[in-house]
C-alpha cells in the first residue's frame, strides 16, 4: 500500500568551493543529528547558509514552489546531492500538511508519477533518500536501532494533530520502541501563537495537549504553542527514544528559513537514507 491513513555520517571540517557561492564550511552548512542510530544511517537537516538563492530567498533555498529563481534552486539541490555524496537522485513530495505516509519504493522503481501529495515518506532499501522540507514546521526523522529502516514527517501543527507521526510509526512493520526520532529545526513555543481554534482541534484529540499551550494575553484568546513538546508527548505514548528539539527557526535569520517571521522565504530540507 502507498499510503497509509490514520484509523548519520562523521564529517571532517572541509569547504565546499563552487563558482558563485561563498566558500562555506560543511559543518556549518548542515546540522547531524546527535542520536543513537547506526552509523550507516545517515541524517541531516540543511540551513540557510551557502547556496545560489538571492534577495529575500538568500542562500541554500531547496523549495521550487515558492518564486525562487528555478535556476538557482536547481543548483542548490545539485549541491546538496553533491555535499552529501548521494548515490541516488531525491524524490520531493508535494506537502499539503497532511498525513499520508509514502513509500519511496513507489518512485525508486518509477511506480508513481511524481510530485506526490504526501507529508512523509519511509524506506527500508539502501540509497533511498526520504526528504521533506520545512520552514518552521516540525521535521522529524526516524530510523530503527539496526539501521534497516528510516522516514521522514513533514508536522506543521495540522499534520500533528491529525496523526502524521502515528501515520509514519505504522509504516513500520516492527515494534515501534524499537524506533529511534530526532526533532529538527523548528519554531518555538515563544515565537509561535495561534488562536484558540487550534488549541481546541489539539485538544480534541487529547485533552493532555493542554500542557504545550501557554496563553499570549490574559484578554486575548491566543496561545503560544510547543509543536516539540506536542511531537514529544507523541512519541513518548509508543516508548521512542527522541532527541534533539532544540532549535528555533525563527530566531535564528541567519541561519533558517522562517515563513512566520518574514512570509516570503525560501526551505530547508530534512534528509534520511540507508547508506549502503
């Protein structure tokens, strides 16, 4: 089935030097996430930093569906292939923040026509790269303790509370504390309100997502949301090990791309193979 619907590497500090773009260290381009999976499981999240992209999309913007000038995002996804030694081309899916889960088989063996709607993809074969792209919504990767199987969640508050996490854990055919997640860059709770509509579709859902809203104005009806705090109580229901969770994007201009904070922006992407 396609579908289904709810019921890293050691780097050595070197420069990467391509004509037209500023001499930038790998380490500083990508962020590694600090986990337990195996070695040849290899995870990272891109920045801002390098890249061709100019103006209010300046540097390493991946995203072709913003207005980006298509030439210099088809340079950047060329870095990026080539800054990470992939050994197979990227599939990027069509993000619509919902909760169908892909399985990159699908496009690895010219299945389906791609684009795809869908907000996550897994794969238990070698080289296939899942990939998903944010700016300020979660990107959550996973990957189970032997290295055999990896995905990747697009969770924008919508894609949380309508179970893409649940959706992504269920394409796994093992025990799913057998799971290991990191939480990528992200907006945080202080940077993030929303009004009390989204609060109570949380609340809905689990009465407990309580916790994850702090309230922005005692005469208002917003609320500053935790989408960490909301993924972590998630995945803490199925016992999964989880790291990281501890970055903003929206603090950080130099370094993320932030659609709450500046509208017009570009995206990073969140990446996941088997290296094989």
């Amino acid at each position: 089935m396609p579908f289904h619907s709810v019921k890293a590497m050691n780097f050595k500090t070197m420069n990467v030097k391509t004509t037209g773009v500023k001499t930038t260290s790998i380490k500083t381009k990508y962020i590694r996430p600090q986990w337990s999976a195996p070695d040849h499981v290899r995870g990272f999240s891109t920045t801002r930093i390098g890249g061709y992209s100019l103006a209010e999309y300046a540097g390493f913007n991946l995203a072709e569906h913003v207005e980006d000038n298509p030439d210099n995002v088809k340079k950047n996804r060329n870095l990026l292939f080539s800054d990470l030694a992939l050994k197979r081309s990227l599939f990027w899916l069509d993000q619509v923040h919902g909760t169908d889960v892909l399985d990159a088989e699908l496009f690895y063996q010219n299945i389906q026509t791609f684009p795809f709607q869908a907000d996550a993809s897994y794969s238990c074969k070698p080289n296939q790269v899942c990939t998903i792209m944010t700016a300020d919504c979660l990107p959550i990767l996973f990957c189970n303790r032997r290295g055999s199987w990896v995905g990747a969640a697009h969770a924008g508050w919508r894609g949380l509370a309508n179970g893409v996490i649940q959706n992504t854990i269920d394409c796994y055919s093992g025990d799913p504390t057998d799971l290991l997640a990191w939480l990528g860059p992200a907006i945080c709770q202080k940077h993030f309100e929303v009004g009390d509509d989204v609060r109570q579709v949380f609340l809905k859902f689990n009465p407990n997502y309580s916790k994850a809203f702090v309230s922005s104005n005692a005469e208002s009806d917003k609320f500053y949301c935790d989408l960490y705090m909301i993924a972590r109580m998630i995945l803490s229901e199925y016992n999964i090990e989880t790291s990281g969770g501890d970055l903003c994007t929206f603090s950080e201009s130099d370094r993320f791309y932030s659609y709450r904070r500046d509208g017009e922006t570009g995206r990073m992407a969140s990446l996941i193979w088997i290296n094989r």
